[in-house]
C-alpha cells in the first residue's frame, strides 16, 4: 500500500485513512477516505480521469470536507498507487474497459456502501465515461453524479475512423501493450506551463508538477495501443441508440469551453439525449476544471452545490 504524498503546496487534508481495495481478479487498488470536522450529511466517492491520482484532488476533498461532506477516493488499476500490469510502470494499460468496472464495483462494495448515506459521485473525464457505463448497468449505488469533461469523444481527431481502425489493428498484431506511435512515458503534469492543455492556472499547475517531482512513483505517460483501442470500445458504447433507455440516475455535466482533450460538441450531443441529465458549460476552461483559476472552478462549485441536495454547509 502506498501513503498519501503531501508537499508544501499540497498538505494531505486532515483526518485521511488509506488502506487497500482488491478486486474480483485480485488487483490492488490504493483508495483513501476523509472524515469532516463538521456534522456528516453524506459522502462523495471521487474519481479522477486517466493518469490522475488521489493527490491531484486534495483541494478538492478540503472543500468538499468544508461542505461537510465525507470524501472516500480511489486510484484505478494502472495508475497512481494502484497495482501496474505491465513490466513499465508508465504504462496506465488496460485491455477493455470492463476492468474499470471492477475496480468500481469492488470500491462501492468494499468502501462506498460502508460509508455515510447518501452517496454521491464526482468524478472527471475517463472516470466519468467509467461512472456513466455504472450507471446504466443499473448496478451503480449513487443518487446523483457530477461529471466534469467526460470522456464521450477525443478532441481535434482528424480522421476519426482512420485512428479507430489504426488502434484496432495495432492492437491484433499483438502491440496492444506499446505506447501508442510517437508516445512516451512522460505525463502531462510534466510538460511545460504555456504548452499544458489541462488548465490555464500556473499556480495550481505548478503544484501538480511538484508533486510528482516528489513521487514520480505516481505518474503515467500516454496512453498504450491498447487503451486506446478500448476507449475507442467504450465511447461507442455511450453513443449507442439503447444507452440513453439504460441511464436513469441524475447527473450534472460539466464541460470546459476550451477543452483540448475531450470533444465538448460531442458530449453536448450526448446529454441532449439523456432524460435525466443536465449540462453546463465553462467558458474559457481548459480540461481540468477543477484545477482551474478561481473565476472558472467557482462556476464548477455553485453549479455542484446547486445540484447538490441539502443545505451548504458553510
């Protein structure tokens, strides 16, 4: 098991348990809860997207603490502190997406369900692609989601089903393992500040960049042929006629206006056939809204308080 990593612009926030999930083939995912000061009126389950670790959300989980609310979060297998399957430790691989579900429905049986009700999701990009199959699978135990920048389609795709078909056939010669062409194992929180497309706030970038200068244990680099070839899988699975007559819990959207990564006009065309979801758009944000300047992620929090049952607790 691997402890929470503070650094001195990154202090683990109070009253933090980590401990060990095992999934049903016997993976090893690094997961954490955090208990408020102030009376409980609920839990949050946080997931990051691909690459993304438990660390990445501590001003997050502050403030959801601070509303209150107890926080319980995970890292997916492949990532962060969790158990690696390839000999590269940079490698986040997966072979389908059916893994993630694993490791979901082991951390709502094993944490989420012991935690204080009601539960609620929070959950971006790869992470919310991962909640929205829960959910309509109609095993998910969460009465509403927040979803910021989910993963429906990849950003700025030239020929969209010249790279599906470049992934799928990498991926039966056996290179489903490599990086994918041009890739390496060097992660995004570690390119330079002006070149970053994830947040247009230097602070708040910095402080990621240093922690993984302090445990670079916990990065990933692009993504494998394979875990491409799966979230190719995966998107169209979402976008298939019968998704929308399976998905029937509550969920909030939140989409970037300047996001280079996922296809904020796809997810757009997405929610606009969900009954129960809403969307709302942030102009001027880059991918991870949560880690955008104040004048941008505050739009994120009075959206998710608004959506949110039960009074703020301030």
């Amino acid at each position: 098991m691997i402890e929470l990593v503070a650094t001195p612009d990154n202090p683990v926030p109070p009253e933090s348990e980590v401990f060990t999930v095992t999934t049903s083939d016997g993976r090893r995912l690094r997961a954490a809860r955090f208990t408020p000061r102030l009376h409980g009126r609920g839990t949050v389950a946080l997931f990051g997207g691909r690459a993304e670790y438990i660390e990445k959300y501590f001003e997050t989980i502050r403030q959801l603490l601070s509303r209150g609310l107890h926080v319980v979060a995970m890292d997916w297998r492949g990532q962060g502190g969790s158990e690696r399957d390839l000999a590269d430790p940079r490698k986040g691989h997966v072979d389908d997406f059916s893994y993630y579900q694993r490791d979901l429905d082991a951390f709502c049986a094993q944490v989420v369900e012991r935690a204080p009700a009601p539960w609620f999701a929070l959950a971006h990009s790869m992470g919310a692609t991962i909640l929205l199959e829960h959910m309509a699978s109609g095993r998910t135990p969460f009465e509403r989601l927040v979803l910021t920048a989910p993963m429906i389609d990849f950003h700025g795709l030239r020929f969209p089903r010249g790279a599906r078909l470049l992934a799928d056939s990498l991926d039966m010669l056996g290179l489903g393992g490599r990086f994918i062409p041009g890739g390496s194992g060097a992660s995004l929180d570690e390119q330079p500040f002006e070149t970053n497309p994830l947040t247009s706030d230097a602070r708040r970038y910095a402080r990621n960049c240093a922690i993984l200068r302090t445990a670079p244990h916990l990065a990933i680099g692009d993504p494998t042929v394979g875990w491409v070839n799966a979230a190719f899988r995966q998107m169209a699975r979402l976008q298939s006629p019968e998704f929308p007559l399976r998905a029937r819990s509550p969920a909030l959207i939140v989409a970037s206006g300047r996001d280079a990564v996922v296809d904020t006009a796809a997810t757009e065309r997405f929610v606009e056939r969900l009954d129960l979801a809403e969307m709302i758009i942030v102009p001027g944000a880059r991918h991870e809204i949560m880690m955008e300047r104040d004048e941008l992620r505050n739009q994120f929090w009075r959206a998710l308080d608004a959506f949110a049952p039960g009074e703020r607790v301030r």
